[in-house]
C-alpha cells in the first residue's frame, strides 16, 4: 500500500484550489439541485415499477412543493446568520417572556395548599 488515499476534488462545501478564479461552491444550491433531480427521478420511477400516472404526478407537486419550502427556509436561515449580532431588527434574547415570576412547568405537581390523596 502507498500511504493514505486522497480525493481529488475538494468537499462539496470547500472552494476549488486549482481555479482561484471560481466563486466558492454554494452548498444550498447543491442541495436543491439534487432534490430538484430526485423529483424528477422519483415519479419516472414509480412509472417504471406500474404506479397510476396520478399517483407519480401527486408525488412529483409533493416533492417539489417540499423542494420549495425547504429553500426558503434555507435561505432565510442563511440571512439571518449573516446578519450583524447588534442590528436592530434582530430578535433579543428573552424580549419574547413577560416579567414576573417564572411560569410553573410539570403536571403531576400539586399547588402548596392542594391536598394530595
């Protein structure tokens, strides 16, 4: 054996080392090509193994209304992750709970003056 194996293209997240020229590879746009490719794959699929046309149609929308909802928030989160931790429209920590004591949690605990059977 000569040693340890190395791969030679980078992880899909790393930027390419041989072409500095190219922009660094964005891993949400992977992500949804592939899901894109699966729901095109899926349906052609199910064609294949005899399921109804409806029932591939219903699950491509199905897959691509998923596709769709899962980019959104993807790129949401990536917005909000590249915000500034001081800029003002920023959630604060705890701005959500009113002031006071601090709500009570468990159920099986009886109040102070509650007789317990």
């Amino acid at each position: 054996m000569s040693g340890p194996h190395q791969p030679s293209e980078p992880p899909s997240g790393a930027p390419a080392v041989h072409d500095p020229a190219a922009p660094p590879r964005d891993g949400v746009n992977d992500l949804v090509r592939w899901a894109a490719f699966s729901c095109f794959l899926v349906p052609v699929v199910l064609l294949w193994y005899g399921t109804s046309f409806a029932g591939a149609a219903g699950t491509a929308l199905g897959l691509a209304a998923v596709t769709g909802a899962c980019r959104l928030l993807l790129r949401r989160s990536e917005r909000v992750a590249a915000r500034p931790a001081g800029e003002d429209g920023a959630v604060r920590a705890g701005s959500r709970h009113r002031a006071g004591p601090p709500a009570r949690r468990g159920g099986r605990h009886a109040g102070e003056n509650t007789p317990v059977d």
